[in-house]
C-alpha cells in the first residue's frame, strides 16, 4: 500500500513559476515509476510527465516538454514537478500517481496503469 499527498499548489500569474512535491508512504517507494496527471475542468484527466524508478528516464506530454520538469529523491520518498513559463491553460488539478512496473526502463503514461492515486492539488494560473 502507498498513500500519496501532494503539496506546492497555488496561484501564479502566467510565466511564473511553481514547484509541486508528492511525498510517499511506505518502504517500496523506489519500485515505482512515478507520475504527473492533471485535469482542467470538464476535461479528461491526462498525462503530464513520469519518471522511471531510479530517475534515468523521463517522458512529457508535448503541452509541457521544455516547461517542467520531474524529478525524484528516493531517499525521501517524494516525486517533484517543476513548472516553468506557466499559462493559463496549465490551470488544472494535479495528480501524482504510483505504477508498479517491473522493470526501471518502463514509464507509463496511462491511467490504468497506474496503482495509487493523490488527492490533488490545484494549480490556477492567471493574471
């Protein structure tokens, strides 16, 4: 079992910055690949980035790619997003979320495939 909560939401005007943290509970933190998600609303809760289990891997939905940036330290069991030249349409609620994969070369991107989920935090962007 792995309880997740996120922190670092807020508001921001368009091209600021914010950092968001997703602290784990449970020993086999570093077994899962960890990912992003977020949702607008009335929108499709979609993908934003993942990391592989020892950080050697990262995939971004082509909305985000060269803006955030995820990143992960085991050792504290937490997952970050880092969120750069933001807009408005970043204005959503984001999820972090666990998969358990078996192998540290795999980063999912689908919401199946992930085990754990966050209660969100929300990210409004505006001026």
């Amino acid at each position: 079992q792995v309880q997740l909560v996120e922190s670092g939401g807020g508001s921001v005007q368009p091209g600021g910055s914010l950092r968001l943290s997703c602290a784990a509970s449970g020993s086999t933190f570093r077994w899962f690949a960890m990912g992003w998600f977020r949702q607008a609303p009335g929108k499709e809760r979609e993908f934003v980035a993942v990391i592989s289990w020892s950080g050697g891997r990262t995939v971004y939905a082509e909305s985000v790619k060269g803006r955030f940036s995820i990143t992960r330290d085991n050792a504290k069991n937490t997952v970050y997003l880092q969120m750069n030249s933001l807009k408005p349409a970043d204005t959503a609620v984001y999820y972090c979320a666990a998969a358990a994969t078996i192998s540290d070369t795999l980063t999912p991107r689908e919401k199946l495939e992930y085990h754990y989920w966050g209660q969100g935090t929300q990210v409004t962007v505006s001026t």
